[in-house]
C-alpha cells in the first residue's frame, strides 16, 4: 500500500514537472529555460527534479520518448489489409481511430513540441515513428499491387509526410475537430491517393 501510494505521488511529481515544462515553453521557449526555472514555477525543490532528471534535456526527451513510443504502440495495431477492407467499403478503421484519438488527448504537448518554440529534432523523430509504425507497410501494399517504379524511400517520406501534415494542422486547431471527423477524412484521403496511383500506372 506504501509503495502504490509512493509510486502515485512520484507521478503526479513528474506530471507537474512535464506541465511546467510546456508553461514555460509556450512562455519564453525551450533553449531559454532553465532547471531553476522549472522548480520555481512548479513549487519544488531542484532536489527532487534531479531524482527523476538529469537536466531539462533528459526531461525533454523523455516526455517526448513517452508519447511517441504509446503512439507506435497504437499504431502497431494498425494492419494495412485490414486498414484496406475497412475503406473499401467507407468504414472508418478502428485502429487509426484509436491513434487520433490518442493525439487530441496529447494535443497540448504535440503542438507544443512542434512549435518554433519546442523542439526543432521533434517533428523529425515524430514523423520517423509513424513511417517505421505503418506507413512503410501501407506503401509497400501500394507498391505490390501497382507496381510503382519508385524509390521505395520517397514514396514512405511522402505519406508519412502527408500523415505528419494533416496531424500537425488539426492539432494547430483551438478547437480542432473531433477524433471521429479526422478518422473519415484519413479514409477519404487515403482513399484519393489509392485511386491517383491507380490512374497513374494504368
């Protein structure tokens, strides 16, 4: 019972530490704070930020590590066949369903991180997770089917790309559309594309 209650408050320590974090992001970016700035804010005593970090470095690719590895964790459910079937027949895929609503719940740090404020490394490493997760499996299905003669290299960059686009102009929203909306407009995109490749290789 001691250490479930331990292990909550250490959560909810670093909970403050990560929203603190993006406070100050949005108010002065990221190469301007500093360790001290985060404790004072957050109430805390560098002590205790430097039990779970090593600096705001560390804290800053952790936080990022955590979201991106539960995104790749849900975009692993993804299987491009499946994903197939279900917008043949203009169903929207559950598990891509799933990823979008996962990003609106981080909607605040993604855009955060993806600002000229946050990170400049990020939308790189963001758009590498989600190429590795699915979009490579996705062209290579484009790929057997059409028999593109393309750089299998580019085609993955460009929708991935293209995913990172539209993610990064929902979220940029105040009041971004739902989970449920983006989920029909991936379908109907995704959809244009397939059907543009098939025009172009006939």
């Amino acid at each position: 019972m001691t250490q479930s209650l331990r292990e909550m408050k250490v959560a909810k320590t670093k909970e403050l530490i990560k929203e603190t974090l993006l406070d100050l992001i949005e108010e002065k970016g990221f190469e301007a704070i500093s360790v001290r700035d985060i404790t004072l804010k957050a109430g805390l005593n560098r002590g205790t930020f430097y039990l779970h970090y090593r600096d705001k470095y560390d804290l800053m690719e952790k936080s990022q590590n955590e979201i991106l590895e539960e995104l790749q964790n849900r975009l692993m459910y993804m299987k491009p066949k499946e994903l197939n079937e279900f917008y043949s027949n203009d169903m929207v895929y559950p598990p891509i369903l799933n990823v979008f609503h996962y990003l609106k719940d981080n909607q605040r740090f993604i855009k955060v991180l993806i600002s000229t404020k946050g990170d400049p490394a990020f939308p790189k490493k963001m758009k590498q997770y989600i190429k590795e997760a699915i979009y490579e499996k996705i062209i290579n299905m484009i790929e057997e089917e059409h028999m593109i003669d393309l750089p299998h290299e580019y085609t993955t960059a460009f929708i991935s790309s293209a995913f990172f686009g539209l993610m990064e102009e929902w979220l940029d929203k105040d009041e971004p559309i739902s989970p449920e909306e983006m989920g029909i407009m991936h379908m109907k995109l995704l959809k244009f594309m397939k059907q543009f490749v098939s025009q172009i290789v006939k």
